[in-house]
C-alpha cells in the first residue's frame, strides 16, 4: 500500500523508468497502460507538477498506444514498476 500524497515523489523519483499504471476515468471505467512520465525541456514539465495544489502530470503513452495524456493524480489506483505492484490508498 502506497499513501497517496507520496505519488508525486515516487513520480519524482522514476520520471525517467517505464511504469505500468492503472486509473479510474471520468466514467468510472478502470484503465491501464504503460507510461513515461514526460520530461520536457530541461525537466520543465516535471518541475511545473511538482508545485503543491496542482494534482495533474504529463504522461507519454508508450507500447501499442502512442502519445501524451494528462492524468489526474487523485485518480490512479495502481503503479507497477521492476516487477512491485503499489496499491494506492486514500
């Protein structure tokens, strides 16, 4: 089990690892896919969410599917990375 405010740190700390993460969307449904956390010139994305109150990340879609989405952070149920599944909790 995972706390939910320590997202935006373990995010931190693995911007540049392929992660496998799963969230709830707007209606409900489960997704999941493997993700980049985006970097940016100079880490400028990455610095942009680490600013407290802002609870949204630029991720890059990797695999099959292809491009960059926004996640909201209060939203992910899962990240799985070298083989450890965290479960998050509220």
């Amino acid at each position: 089990m995972l706390e939910r405010s320590r997202i935006r740190h373990i995010l931190t700390l693995l911007h540049d690892k392929i992660l496998h993460i799963t969230w709830c969307k707007k209606d409900g449904s489960l997704r999941s896919a493997n993700i980049r956390c985006r970097k940016g010139n100079n880490f400028q994305t990455l610095i942009s969410w680490r600013k407290d109150g802002n609870n949204y990340i630029s991720v890059q879609l990797m695999g099959n599917e292809k491009g960059i989405r926004t996640l909201n952070l209060n939203k992910i149920e899962t990240i799985k990375c070298y083989g450890i599944k965290a479960t998050i909790k509220d």
